[in-house]
C-alpha cells in the first residue's frame, strides 16, 4: 500500500513538474484565446515573420495544453501555418478538423460554404486544380461571394506557387 501510495504521489508530482515547465517555458500557453489569437502576439507574430513551422507548432502546443474557446479556428489556422511551412500532409490534418459531410448535409449555409472552402483550400494543397475549380464554381452559384470565396479565387489565379505565396501571407 506504502508502495502504491508513493508511486501514485511520484506519477503525480511528475504531471505537476512537467506542466509547470511547460508553461514556465511558454507562458503564451498560459493565455486566453482571445490574447492568444491577437493580431500582436504569439503564433501570428511568429507568422509575420514567416516563421510558420513554428507558429503552426504554437497552436498545436496551445491547443493540447490550454482550455481554448474555438478549437475550431485553432485547427484552421493550425493548417494555414502548416500549409505556408510546405508541410502540407499536417496542414491537410488539421484542415480536415474543421469540417464534416455533415456541414454539406445537414449545416445552414455558412456550415455548406465553410465545406466548400475547405474543401477548395485542401484541393490546392493536392494539387487537383479541377476540384478547386469545381468548388469555386458551386460557391459562386449557391452563396454570396464573401472571403472565404475570393480567397479560393486567389488560390485558383495563382495556380502552381505555394500556399503562402498564393494568399500573400
């Protein structure tokens, strides 16, 4: 029992030790989302200066280690970051986190519109210029042409450089 004890009170002291680190080491970590995902801080400062690998990295690290609010948004730029770094197998990871057949199935429009947009954004990563095109033409016909539309239309005039370059981040 002695034994038990002892080992539970290590394992635990442990976790405590190891997230006290963390967070001494990262104190962005510490942030609530709002701060985190400000135009001036942390992971989109580090994109500003095209430091996307680790910016994308920021996010998974806060998203694994804070209590965020939207998730939602974190993955997605998560993928941004991964996409502009030209990991493009993460980007699409995280992309895909954002959304579901189900948002084309059963989502009012703004859940059918984010499907076709990341649905687009994916098929540049891959390369399948027909897709992209494909879903450009359905969001043109069947929702109002906001930014999500005009920034897969950007994508698709700048066919052939890398995600980065295409939005001009």
């Amino acid at each position: 029992m002695k034994s038990t004890l002892i080992l539970l009170f290590i394992l635990l002291s442990a976790d405590t030790f190891s997230q006290d680190k963390m967070t001494s080491k990262n104190p962005f970590l510490l942030y609530d989302q709002t701060a985190f995902d400000s135009d001036t801080c942390c992971w989109r400062k580090l994109c500003a200066h095209k430091k996307y690998l680790d910016a994308g990295n920021l996010i998974l690290s806060y998203l694994n280690n804070s209590k965020p609010t939207n998730t939602h948004s974190l993955n997605w730029h998560a993928g941004q970051m991964f996409a502009c770094a030209h990991s493009d197998e993460l980007a699409k990871k995280y992309f895909k986190r954002t959304y579901s057949i189900f948002y084309k199935w059963f989502g009012d429009n703004d859940a059918k519109a984010w499907y076709y947009y990341a649905k687009g954004t994916i098929a540049f990563i891959d390369n399948d210029k027909k897709s992209l095109e494909k879903t450009i033409l359905i969001l043109e016909k069947r929702f109002p042409k906001d930014n999500n539309y005009k920034a897969l239309v950007r994508l698709s005039e700048n066919w052939g450089k890398s995600y980065d370059l295409a939005l001009t981040f």
